[in-house]
C-alpha cells in the first residue's frame, strides 16, 4: 500500500509569487492534515479535512493561505503570494476515520524556500 | 495552550551508548502523548505513543513513561546504533486529531 505522497519535494521561488503543494493521502483515509516546520522549530497544525469538509483550519496563519479538498482526495495548499516567512518543511499526514486516535502517517514533506 | 518542550540538540554519541531526550508538557487534563521520528529524506513515523499515565511505549528498543507528576515523556535507549540517526519529535494530542510537537532533536551516532 503506498503510502502519502507530496509534490514537490523542493520548491524555491520568489517573495510575491505563488506555490502550490500537494497531497495525496492514503487511499480510503478520511482525514488529512496540514502541519509545517519554519525555521527548524517545532511543527505545527494548520487544519484538518474530513474528507472534503475542513474540521479545524485553526492554524492557518493568514489568509495568503488557501488549501482545498475537492472530491476528498488530495488535497493542496495555496500560499498566495508567498513571504519569505513562509520557508520551511510542510507536511501532510493522513489517518483513517474512526471514534477513536487513529495513527497519522506523515508524508515526506515538502521543502518550500522563499527568496 | 498546550505546548511541548524537548531539549535541544544537536545530540552526538558513539554507537552502543545511552540515550536520553527529555521531553516535558504542559496541557489541560492528561494528553496522549507520541515521540515520532524522521529519518533522512523519509516522513514523519510514529515510533511509540502512551495513552495514560505511567504507561511505557516501547519500540525498536526505545522506550518512554508517561508521567503526569513531571509532566514528561523521556525518550530512553539502552545502546544506539548508527541507524538510529535521526530527527525525533515528542508530542501530545490535543482533543481528538490535533498534534502539537516540541521542536525535535537531531541526534547522530558515530560508529
């Protein structure tokens, strides 16, 4: 079973341009979730999607921010138009639906550097 | 809010030595709590979690005790080797599906 995936791996543009990533969750997962690293800090939340619905989309930072889930599948992250504050690691992670904590399963990140 | 702290890195060490990373909380009520680990060009994985306290996870001969008097959740190995390089990440679970993380520690062992 493969497990989440996120595109790009890298991506480096300029200040005031915009970005796109990707991700696409383990298939038949319900929830997905947005985390991002800056800096080397600690990570943290941005929202949470059951299937199409956002949940919680308490840690987005500001409204350059969009992320959408069309059809509860993938899902992407529009940084629109980027800062330089906005470098770091973004994650993307996945768990099943149910009553209880089911485990996240992180996707490799992707590297977003901002000049 | 809720929030981990763990002790900084980097971590450096000789292969077969003790590891410890001190991992503390704050949070409202009794959390479950995670140490995740990333290793080079890979996710985030999971590798032990404890739901209550004075629970032990354990994996890969890590282990880790939930206590609610410290409010820690030390990461602890006997004898590290090399592939245990890596970046590890203490966290807690707020409500049902949020993870809040402390900031990791990069640790590398040499052989």
């Amino acid at each position: 079973e493969a497990g989440v995936t996120q595109f790009p791996s890298h991506s480096v543009i300029e200040k005031g341009q915009t970005v796109t990533l990707r991700c696409d969750p383990i298939s038949g997962h319900d929830n997905l979730y947005w985390y991002r690293r800056v800096m080397g800090k600690e990570i943290k939340f941005l929202l949470h999607f059951v299937k199409e619905s956002k949940q919680d989309e308490s840690g987005m930072p500001n409204n350059r921010f969009l992320a959408e889930r069309t059809g509860g599948t993938y899902s992407t992250l529009k940084v629109q138009p980027a800062e330089l504050e906005d470098s770091g690691v973004y994650f993307c992670a996945s768990s099943h639906r149910g009553h209880r904590y089911n485990e996240q399963f992180f996707g490799p990140g992707t590297r977003l550097t901002v000049l | 809010g809720d929030s981990v702290t763990q002790m900084e890195g980097p971590v450096t060490l000789s292969e077969e030595a003790f590891l410890t990373i001190n991992c503390t909380y704050t949070a409202t009520g009794y959390p479950s709590l995670f140490w995740y680990v990333q290793y080079p060009g890979e996710g985030l994985q999971l590798l032990l979690k404890a739901t209550k306290a004075d629970d032990k996870g354990s994996n890969k001969g890590f282990e880790a005790t939930y206590r609610k008097e410290t409010t820690s959740f030390h990461l602890e190995k006997g004898s590290v080797q090399v592939s245990d390089s890596a970046v590890y990440f203490c966290a807690l679970l707020q409500g049902a599906q949020k993870l809040v993380f402390g900031q990791g520690t990069r640790l590398t062992i040499n052989p």
